[in-house]
C-alpha cells in the first residue's frame, strides 16, 4: 500500500463489548506504525471511540444498520479505491462484499470474525440457523480471506462455509496494548481492591446469556462455604434485574458489587485476587487475556472456542464444563489456595501483543506499513 492510500476498516459501534475494543486497539497499532486509516462507522455508540491517532479518519456512512450502509459504501469505494477493506463481523463483512462487487474497484475483503456463531446459535430452529448460514455460504466466497481470533472460530466458519482452510487465518487479538500497565496503574476504583478484607473475584462482561453470570453467582454462593470473599461484577445488559434478584435469593447480594460499565477495567483487574470466566461460549475471550497480561490468576469455563487455546488446555488455569457451578467454585477455591505465579501467566499470553497481532494482519491482508 502506497504511502497516500488509506486502509479502509468498517465498523459498527454498538456499545462496549470486546469487539469494539479489539478492532480500536487494531486500529491505533496500525496508525501506530504509520498507516492512514479510514474508519467506517455504521453506527457509533460506544465510549471507546475516543483518543484515536491523527491519521485516523472517521467516516460516517449515515446508516444504523449494516443492511442499508451498501450503497454509501460502494460510493466511497469508487471514490478512494482501495485495493483492501478490513469488515469486523458478519453483517458488516457481507455489506462489504456486496458494495465491492457493486463498485467494481477489485477491493479485496477481508473479514474479521470474533465468536463461534454455530454455538451462538444453539438451541435454535433448523430455520434461524439456516437464515443465519445461508448469506455466509453465498457470500463469502467473494472474501480474500475471513481473520478469525481463535482456531476455534476458524473451524466453525469452514464446518459453516465450507471455505478451504487456507482462505481462512487465525490472528490473536490485539489484547496487550502498550497503555495495560500504565491503565491499570491508576488509583483504585472501589474500596473493597484495597482494605485488606475478604479476597475479591472479578468477572467482566456485558450482562447477557453468553456469559453465563447466573452460573457464576450459584458458584460464588457455593464458595462462601469455606472461603468468604466478594465479587465485583462489571459490565451493562438486559440482564441487570435478574441477576440482581438472584444474588438477592441466593443471600450473596452483600457480598456482589454491580458497579456497570467501567472506562478503565485494567484498575479493577489488577487488583482482584481472582478474575473468573463463567461464558456459555466465546470466540477468544479478551477479559482473560488482560486478566493473564496483569499477573491476575484466571478459571474459566471450558466453553468454545477460546479459552482452552488462551488457558492452553489448563495449564495457565483451570477450565470446568459450561454451566457448572459445583465444578466452578472448586475451581476457584482451588486457585485463590494455590494461585499461578503472575510471571508465568504473563508469559502465557505474549501472541496476543498488539504490535504482534497488527503484524500478523498486515501479513494476511499483504499490506506494508510506510514504518
């Protein structure tokens, strides 16, 4: 890519989950190393759109939905023609693959898929699931190549598409940034990370059903038994009230603090005894990454796709079944005892550098950065 060419990433924003944050992180580190970039935004709500390089351009395609951004898309494809667009997930992946065959630029696309969708869709009709697969199934064969942040993921969009596994390449997520230890550093957020008192567990994510946070707090309630402690639970979602009311019937809700969305959740993380992953499924799980890059001990659930690659198998932290919570809060008990040394979990997690992952992107896509 020529010094004056931009590299076009195409975005929805909506809200504070891990993919806004990865793909942001992406988005400085490739700045970082001199590359202008355009952001395409199809919709922008997210507190994480802010502090973004000087040749970091935002432009906004004037839709909510990525069904109506084709046509203002396929107008700034003719406009700049850029040999590569980035698309994060599926929706905004397939809006690209349309625009570009409608511009005829010969942009290539390539797609960033962040979750196992085949788990996400579990327990659905034979109809949702086959409304889901069948645009992927049309529609990527058209990519260069689909990016996905695990093997796990990979192996789901070939059993999905059945795309051949050289179109398809695994990059770590951007996790490690160079502002973690920096970020965490700051003072501390919340009393309990620093009186003295009973250990605190952290779990981090938005309150919906992947994330499985009933199963957590059963966990939890189990584990006071013999180990008291508290538990500190960050995030927003729909599933605020009852998790609330289950805390309330489980007689924890003392010892559980719901604090909402947190700008800066490297304070929180660096200080807990304990981060704790309870997901129903994953693509590659950012929280337990960062939680191994600052020296926190992690558990997760076993769940698909990312945990055993980051946890490699157990052996930088236990993984128990979806959806136990015996299983779970002997996990816990067994790792607040016995604790991973932070060196080693650090050690554990160095691929998910963001200058390793920019890397890799830039290999894939075969661009070069002018630095």
């Amino acid at each position: 890519m020529t010094a004056e060419a931009r590299l076009p990433i195409l975005l929805s924003l909506s809200g504070e989950g891990g993919v806004e944050r990865m793909v942001l992180n992406l988005v400085r580190e490739l700045a970082g190393r001199g590359l202008d970039v355009d952001l395409l935004l199809i919709r922008e709500e997210s507190r994480h759109l802010t502090d973004l390089p000087a040749n970091v351009r935002i432009v906004r395609l004037g839709t909510r939905h990525a069904g109506l951004a084709v046509h203002p898309l396929t107008r700034y494809l003719r406009t700049h023609r850029p040999p590569v667009l980035l698309a994060a997930k599926d929706r905004a992946g397939r809006a690209a693959l349309k625009a570009a065959r409608r511009a005829g630029t010969g942009t290539r696309v390539f797609i960033r898929l962040g979750t196992t969708l085949s788990q996400a869709l579990e327990g659905r009709s034979d109809l949702r699931r086959w409304l889901r697969y069948r645009p992927m199934r049309r529609w990527y064969p058209g990519a260069a190549g689909i990016i996905a942040v695990s093997r796990g993921v990979a192996d789901d969009v070939h059993h999905i598409t059945g795309l051949p596994q050289e179109r398809l390449h695994v990059v770590r997520n951007p996790v490690i940034t160079p502002d973690l230890t920096h970020r965490a550093a700051a003072p501390s957020p919340h009393p309990w990370l620093e009186d003295g008192g009973d250990p605190v567990l952290l779990a981090m994510g938005r309150l919906t059903r992947q994330k499985d946070f009933p199963t957590l707090l059963r966990a939890f309630a189990r584990l006071q038994q013999a180990h008291p402690a508290r538990l500190i639970l960050l995030g927003e979602g729909g599933d605020r009230e009852a998790l609330q009311a289950l805390a309330q019937t489980l007689g924890i809700s003392q010892r559980v603090h719901m604090p909402g969305f947190a700008a800066n959740p490297y304070a929180w993380l660096a200080r807990a005894r304990l981060f704790v992953l309870s997901s129903a499924w994953e693509g590659s799980p950012n929280a337990l990454t960062e939680a191994m890059a600052l020296g926190t001990p992690v558990v997760s659930t076993d769940c698909r796709s990312g945990p055993r690659e980051i946890l490699q198998g157990g052996r930088y932290g236990p993984l128990v079944p979806v959806g136990d919570d015996a299983a779970l809060a002997e996990a816990m008990a067994s790792m607040l005892e016995n604790p991973i040394a932070p060196e080693v979990l650090r050690e554990g997690v160095q691929e998910y550098r963001a200058e390793t992952s920019a890397r890799r992107y830039l290999e894939v896509m075969g661009l070069e950065a002018p630095q």
